[in-house]
C-alpha cells in the first residue's frame, strides 16, 4: 500500500521561498506511469491545483502560479517536492501531495494523498 | 481556465435520503471529470474518476453520470459518515480546476 506524507516549515516569511516535501512509502515514485500532484487548500475554502509531474519527467503547472512554482522528483529519496518563491499571505494552506494514474482508456484520476501539512505565510 | 460550478453549494439532509449534487464546465470535458469526498481536516477521497467510474472500494451508493458540461454525483441512502464537502475536478485541460464544493450535512 502506497503512502504519501508531506513535510515542511510550517511558517514562512513573506517574500520568501517555500520548500516542501512529499515522502512516498510503499513503493517507488519513480514506477509505473504514475504522475504525482501537488494541491493547496486554504482554511475553509476549496482546493486548488498546483501542478504535476509524471515519472518521465513531463511537467505541467497551474499558469496562475507558473512563474513561481517548481516541481520535481527524487528518486534516490523517493520524494516530491515543491518550491514556491515570492510568497504572500495568498498562499497561507494546507498543501497536499497526491498520486495521479492514467487508467487503461487515458482517463486520470488521483487516488492517494497524503494527510497535508500547513504552511503558513506572516512575518 | 475551465470554470467549474457546483449545486447546490450546501444542503441538509438525513440518513437514508437520496442526495444529488450536480457539476457544470465552462465548456465541454468530455467525461474528465472525478468526484471527491472531504472531510474535516482530512484528503480528499476518490469517489468516481472518468465520470462514472467508481473507484476500488467505494460504497455503491456512489454513482457518477455526465458527459460534456453536466455531471451529477448521487448518493442513494445517505449513511452516517457521508456527511462531508464533495468536490468534482476536471482533467480534461490544463490548469486542472475544481469546483467550489458541495457541503452535505445533516438536517
């Protein structure tokens, strides 16, 4: 059974950048046609889609957030992980990591995710 | 950005009742849509992928249908712990977008 965990600092200063991670268990991040997704959610309101990228390293972000997110897989780790630069009390939220998969017929689904870890923007 | 409306927004209901959440796109997705279950300080859950496929192990009192711009999730028998905030998302084009949630509780 694949699990996914989410790691980072918690609190973060404006303007500064955010690294996160998410551990993988189970399995390798790296097998299968999997892609991997980050999420955000900010308290009480709905979900938003950060970005993916799958095992070959295709990547694609959310163009509300391209020019300050990154994206990437460590393998030798395990691990996805997430940079968001410049940030702003917008993107105080809990930010999942979860797994995507293309069934047989290309239709994409993200069947694990991990528990979240909140990250909160303030001086 | 595909824009993605959900109704009702929130609805009260009881055990054993049959719910209905529907999902609007902006424009058509063919069937690249899934429905999520949320609750309180937890994941999402996969319900339904492809629009009407249900995932491995959910309850069949979940059932997806739509194609195009309308999508509907239906609950038949709501039970206990299906109390929660359902999201439909669509993978039809990028930036993957949800809706704004449907928060289901108990009258």
């Amino acid at each position: 059974q694949v699990l996914v965990q989410e790691s980072g600092p918690g609190l973060v200063k404006p303007s500064q950048t955010l690294f996160l991670t998410c551990s993988v268990s189970g399995g390798s991040i790296s097998s299968g046609t999997y892609s991997w997704n980050w999420v955000r959610q900010p308290a009480g309101k709905g979900l938003e889609w950060i970005g993916r990228v799958y095992t070959s390293g295709s990547l694609n972000y959310n163009p509300s957030l391209k020019s300050r997110v990154t994206i990437s897989l460590d393998t030798s780790n395990n691990q996805l992980s997430l940079k968001l630069s410049s940030l702003t009390a917008a993107d105080t939220a809990v930010y999942f990591c979860a797994r995507g998969k293309d069934d047989e017929n290309y239709y994409y689904y993200m069947d694990v995710w991990g528990k979240g870890t909140t990250v909160t923007v303030s001086s | 950005a595909i824009q993605m409306t959900q109704s009702p927004s929130s609805l009260s209901a009881s055990v054993g009742d049959r719910v209905t959440i529907t999902c609007r796109a902006s424009q058509g997705i063919r069937k690249d849509l899934g429905w999520y279950q949320q609750k309180p300080g937890k994941a999402p859950k996969l319900l339904i992928y492809a629009a009407s496929t249900l995932q491995s192990g959910v309850p069949s009192r979940f059932s997806g249908s739509g194609s195009g711009t309308d999508f509907t999730l239906t609950i038949t028998s709501l039970q206990p712990e299906d109390f929660a905030t359902y999201y439909c998302l669509q993978d039809y084009d990028y930036p993957f977008t949800f809706g704004p949630g449907t928060k289901v509780d108990i009258k």
